[in-house]
C-alpha cells in the first residue's frame, strides 16, 4: 500500500498533466498557466513534508532506567502486547481491516476480541490473549 503523501504528490502530477493537456485551448490557456503555477508550490510542500509524517507514524525509543519507570505511567509500555500492537498485526496476518475492538478477561486473563472486515466483504472475529500476542 502507498503512502499517502505519495497518493496525493501522485494525484497532483496527473492533476498538472491534465492542466497541461487542457491549457492547449487558447481560450483556457493563461488560466491552465496560473493553475499549475499554483500547484507546483502545493505538490513540493507535500513532497517537503512526507519524511515529517512518516518519522510520526514509526514506534518510539526503547527507554531505559528511571526514563521506562515514567513511560510506563503513561501506558506506552505494558507487559505483553498493547490493543494497538493487535490490531496491526491481525491485520497484517488477515489481510483485513479491524472495525471493532474490546478487551475481555477470559479465564483471569486480558483477551483482545477484534472484528475484522476481509477484503471480500467478510466479517469475522479474532481473539488474541493480551499477554502472549497468541491468537486464542
């Protein structure tokens, strides 16, 4: 799957492409100019900003000593596998979008129930016990 910032930067080549096919017309021909010159300062930020997004979306640093004591406060780092670290990989396994997630206690123990939506239109449900990462 791409990127979106590489969707979009794609989505505006073509844009000028067709801007550029269309300003053949004499008529539309200094608007079509004014159009792209407004677009490739647009299509550049974009491109300028894509490395900023991705770095967001990677996993944080591994801390250590008195810093992993603070960032377990904040829930970041758990025993076992985080609903977000779930969600990722049953959808990385399935190759299906979660729709649905709840957490139950199975037995004294934390279970992650995810619903997930195949690419075929299926909906079926996943179990996956909190500690271990293991589907159940």
């Amino acid at each position: 799957m791409m990127p979106e910032s590489m969707t979009v930067t794609m989505w505006a080549v073509h844009a000028m492409r067709m801007a550029a096919h269309i300003a053949l017309s004499a008529r539309l021909g200094p608007v079509m100019t004014q159009l792209r010159k407004g677009l490739e300062p647009a299509v550049l930020a974009m491109v300028a900003f894509a490395p900023i997004t991705h770095a967001h979306s990677q996993p944080g640093p591994v801390y250590a000593g008195a810093a992993a004591r603070e960032v377990q406060n904040t829930a970041i780092v758990r025993d076992g596998i985080s609903l977000d670290e779930a969600v990722r990989r049953a959808e990385r396994q399935y190759h299906a979008r979660v729709v649905r997630t709840d957490v139950q206690d199975e037995d004294g123990r934390k279970v992650y129930v995810l619903k997930l939506l195949s690419e075929d239109g299926r909906v079926f449900t996943v179990r996956v016990d909190a500690s271990s990462g293991r589907g159940r």
